[in-house]
C-alpha cells in the first residue's frame, strides 16, 4: 500500500508499505536511541536548506514545468499544437520574471485601466541565471514605450514584426 507525505516544500512524497517496513527495522536494529534525533534533525537541516535556496533538487522554471507536462511519456514530443505551446511557455517567462520580481504591471491609476491595456515594466535588471529569462528581460527593459502583456507574449514568439 502506498501512503502520502506532505513535505514542507509543497511537494509530496510517495512512501511503500515496504520502505516503511525496512525503515522501521533499521531504527529497531540501531537500538532506538539517536537514530531518531539524527533523522529529525536531518529532516529539519533539509527544511533549512529549501529556506535557504540551498537545496540539491532540481529547480525548474515555470515554463519547463509546463513543458515537461505536455510531453508524451512515450513518444517524447508534446501532446498538443506548437503554435498554442509556444504563446504559453512566453506568458510563462513573462510569469516567472514577475514572480523572481523583474518585472511587473503598470499601476491601474485613477481610471482603473483593465489587465489587457496595463503594461509591463522592467522592476529590476539584475540576471536571473537563466539564458532565456535574462534575454527576454533584456528586451522588456530597452522597449520603449512598454508593451502590454499580449504584445510581449506576440513579440517573445516572433509573431509580431515591427
């Protein structure tokens, strides 16, 4: 039987009747008294180390994420149109440079403009380590006037030609 846990990082962790079984076994054999405390706080130096950014997992971009989620197991190739992936993985650059606080929208001012007329604005250029973010961010920064998020998601995958 397969149980859950949640782990403090957001991702949840598949545990087996049997790796449960041989876990409890290797604490009995350890006699019970500081494997507990070595696995608390080796539980509680991995929870540091996520706090930190430190972690040796992995850490995908939002558009990575999506990507690998459109993908075929089997086939490696995605499941659906290049054209309707393409604009998503761009509004997910844009998206991740919002949320690593590169970017953000216009103030709505005093007429209360809608999502779509409101337009991007360069936070902050300091690099993000990312080949593609720090590109796309390059080009949000020297635009001028700024653009709204439609025409950015347009420009990013080169469908929109000045």
């Amino acid at each position: 039987m397969t149980s859950l846990t949640q782990r403090s990082s957001g991702l949840v962790q598949r545990r087996t009747e049997a790796s449960r079984n041989a876990a409890d076994k290797e604490r009995a054999a350890g006699g019970g008294g500081g494997s507990g405390e070595d696995e608390a706080q080796s539980r509680h130096d991995e929870q540091d180390d996520d706090d930190k950014g430190d972690s040796k997992e992995t850490r995908l971009t939002l558009m990575e994420e999506v990507l690998l989620l459109g993908l075929k197991d089997r086939e490696g190739y995605t499941s659906f149109w290049n054209d309707c992936i393409s604009s998503g993985l761009r509004g997910c650059m844009l998206i991740e440079l919002a949320l690593r606080g590169r970017l953000q929208l216009e103030a709505c001012g005093m007429r209360r403009k809608s999502l779509l007329t409101r337009k991007v604005i360069c936070k902050s250029d300091a690099p993000t380590g990312d080949v593609l973010l720090d590109e796309a961010l390059k080009h949000v920064k020297e635009t001028q006037p700024p653009e709204t998020v439609q025409n950015w998601i347009e420009l990013l995958s080169g469908k929109l030609m000045y």
